[in-house]
C-alpha cells in the first residue's frame, strides 16, 4: 500500500462530551494520516436519535479543533465553522445503507427474525491480524457463543456494526485504529466484509486508558474531558504531546515534542499492547514545559484571557508581567494568581512568608536602609546590586535580605526573579512597598 492509500477515520457518537479516550483515538488516526500523508475523515455515528445532542455535536467539534484534529473531506453541505467541509453523518446516509443491505438480501445472508434481520455468520474460525495486539481468532461454529447478528431492528434501524462496516467501505478507509474494547467486534465486522466480498482495512486496537490506581477511566474522572483542559489554562500543543504518550513510545526517553515532532515519529509499531494510565501530574508537568517553551509575547497573549477573567489589567507593561512569571506557572489558570501583586498595590501578605521574615531580627531595619538606598540612587538600572550593597554596609551577607526584600515586594516567598520585580515595579513603587512592610515588622 502506497502512501496515497492511506485513508484513516475518527467515527464518535454524539451523545455527550469528547472524552479522552476518544480523543486520543482520534489523534492516533489524525497522527497516522498525516504522517503517511494520508486522509483523515470525520464520521458522526448519529443514528441513534434518542441519544444524540446538538451540546454533544459541538463538544466533538470544539474538542477536536482545539487539538489541532483537521479532518480532510465530507460532504459540502455540513461545512462547519467555515471550513470547506464538514464531517459526514451516518444520520444522511440512510440510501447508501438500504442499498448495501439489499446486497445481502440478494445473496442470502440475512433472514428476519421477530422484524428484525439478522445476519447469517459463516460457521468457521475468524482471525484478526491487529496491528498492535497480534492476531485474535474467534470459532464461529460454536453457535451458542457466536449467535447470528442483527444488522437492522425492527424499526428499520441499522445497527453500529452493519453502518460501521458500509461506512468503511464507502470511504475507502484502509486503516481502522481504535480501542481495544471494540476488538471483540472486529471479527463481526470481518464476516460482513467478506459477504460483501470487499478487502477490510487494517486494524489496531490501542490499549484502555486507566486511572492511576488501575481502574478503567470514566466520565466522572478528572481529566476525562476534553473540554476542561482549556478552561484549566492547559494548552493544546502541551495536551497533544500527553495524549500521544498514552500508549505510544517514541522508542527512547524523549516526552516533550511538538505536534511537527510527534507527526515525524509517530508509527503503530510504537503503540503499547498494555493499558495506558493517565497521570494528571505528567500532563501538568508536560503543559509547564511548552510554557516554557513559548515566545514572551506568545505567553502573554495566551495567557490574556485568564488575567481578564480574573479582573485584573496588566496595562501597557502587561507583556514583561507575564513574562516574568512565565518559568513559574504550570498552567495559565495560575498567571493571575502568579502576577496579582503587580497589579494590587495593597496586596496581601503570605502569613508563612511574613512570619520567616519577622523571624530575621534584622530585617526591619534592613528594609528601611533598602528603601534610603533607592531614594538617593541615581541609577535604577543596578537596583538589585543595591540589596548585596546595602547588607554588606551592615555588617550582613546578601542573602539576609534578599528574602525579605522579596516579601516586602510582593508578599510571597517565591515568585519571578527579583531583578524583574525590581524593573517592573519602578523605584518610587518600589520604595513605597519597603516603607510599607517596615510599618508592618
């Protein structure tokens, strides 16, 4: 099979959020596509009416497009956000599967039972050849185990595995790679290929996504959503990476890529046969390092609608207040919190911070002889070098007062670096927040 061929699907049902198991399916057929400069498609198995939602639609959409997931074709008329196309919809292509099923009338392989229509398995062993868990065979002539299928109900319905497969034939897709709770289907799936007499696609079923505790994942779970991971200040290249890692291995000890990375090495040999566990520290741990990663503005502008929510205004040297805290934050949900004493004159002070710096004897005076330094300082440039200055001109070593000028400062025993709060705040600024906490040691 050529590159060309290589035609890859993401099939969800609309009937709630885009979970991350189904996200990662669809990263695993999008990473696949692209990589062998493929097709990916988008298929919406929305024949069940009394289960989708319009809220569930959109999720998958928005999910998908957050991540990066562009689909490649579909037809004109479900354009979607003003791309070119949209995905197709099982729920349109009620024609397209009365004519195939009709194929099966013809040859017999279907009978009705009670109104509905079951499909006539052939009586013999079948054998899938997964692509990641090796070959799988299911004895179909144990009937009592393998009952002949329903493939439409009573109500005229067709039911996922007879959809499924027409589906995969009408769109040429030559690559199937999803979970490995639906590889117990696939053997079903291979008997209608064959009574259509058409060459099924590649299969590959990934590994469960597990809690860290060994259970199954479930809705309920933190980081099941995919719709959270934005509004937790996680961004989408850092998701995409951690997504990708569950159940696939770039084969050496390399975790943080970009999506141009991830695409160059992706491959279905590096999938894992055992479960995946999702480690909510990593994904934060991974998020931190494309934050850090990011350009100074980029970081800024990304973290723009968090600081707004918060109803704080960084002003015209908002884009140094970010960057200055750009190292520090794991997530963007925590730049307001990580800038605020910027932005609030009378900011709180951390007790635990206070109390160390009450501790220091010294450090009441310190301040003030801190504060009369910068006041009659004619140069803001060398302002930290004054903190070294001051405590050696009183008998003590710097680091007695940098801790305190730093809580005087912004009230946290952390933070950016001291030479960036010392420029961004200004000298008047500055002085006034020493003279400040002298009043409160």
């Amino acid at each position: 099979m050529n590159d060309t061929q290589v035609r890859t699907r993401f099939a969800p049902s609309p009937t709630g959020y885009l979970h991350v198991g189904g996200a990662r399916t669809a990263l695993f057929n999008w990473l696949l596509a692209r990589k062998l400069n493929g097709t990916f498609v988008l298929r919406v198995e929305d024949t069940d009416e009394s289960r989708n939602t319009d809220e569930a639609r959109q999720a998958i959409f928005e999910g998908m497009q957050w991540l990066g997931l562009d689909w490649d074709e579909g037809p004109e008329t479900n354009k979607h956000n003003g791309g070119d196309h949209g995905p197709y919809f099982q729920s349109q292509r009620s024609d397209i599967y009365d004519r195939w099923f009709q194929k099966l009338v013809k040859n017999d392989r279907v009978y009705e039972d009670d109104g509905a229509w079951r499909f006539r398995f052939e009586r013999k062993p079948m054998t899938v050849h997964d692509l990641v868990c090796g070959d799988i065979t299911i004895d179909y002539r144990d009937e009592s185990n393998t009952p002949d299928m329903v493939v439409k109900r009573s109500d005229g319905s067709y039911v996922f595995h007879f959809v499924n497969v027409v589906d995969d034939i009408e769109m040429k897709i030559s690559h199937v790679i999803r979970g490995e709770d639906h590889l117990m289907n696939t053997p079903k799936h291979l008997q209608l290929f064959e009574a259509f007499g058409v060459m099924p696609p590649a299969y590959g079923h990934i590994p469960l996504i597990l809690n860290m505790d060994g259970s199954k994942m479930s809705k309920r779970d933190m980081g099941a959503a995919m719709g959270e991971y934005s509004k937790n200040g996680y961004v989408a290249p850092a998701v995409f990476n951690f997504l990708a890692l569950l159940g696939w291995s770039p084969k050496d000890e390399t975790e943080v890529m970009s999506i141009d990375q991830i695409v160059d090495r992706f491959s279905l040999e590096g999938v894992n046969r055992s479960p995946a566990k999702f480690d909510v520290e990593k994904c934060t741990w991974i998020n931190q390092q494309h934050l850090m990663a990011m350009k100074p503005d980029a970081f800024a502008a990304a973290a723009a609608p968090y600081v707004a929510n918060a109803k704080l205004t960084g002003g015209d040297n908002y884009a140094n207040i970010a960057a200055s805290v750009q190292e520090k934050v794991k997530l963007l949900a925590d730049v307001p919190n990580a800038i605020s004493f910027y932005l609030n004159s009378d900011f709180p002070y951390d007790e635990s911070a206070l109390a160390k710096v009450k501790k220091n004897a010294s450090a009441k005076d310190l301040l003030g002889k801190l504060a009369d330094s910068f006041e009659v300082s004619d140069s803001w440039s060398n302002a930290k070098e004054l903190i070294g200055i001051t405590a050696q001109a009183n008998d003590t070593k710097p680091g007695q007062l940098m801790f305190p000028t730093r809580v005087a400062l912004s009230g946290q025993a952390g933070g950016p670096d001291l030479g960036a709060i010392l420029k961004i705040l200004g000298k008047d600024e500055c002085i006034r927040r020493l003279r400040r906490a002298v009043c409160i040691l």
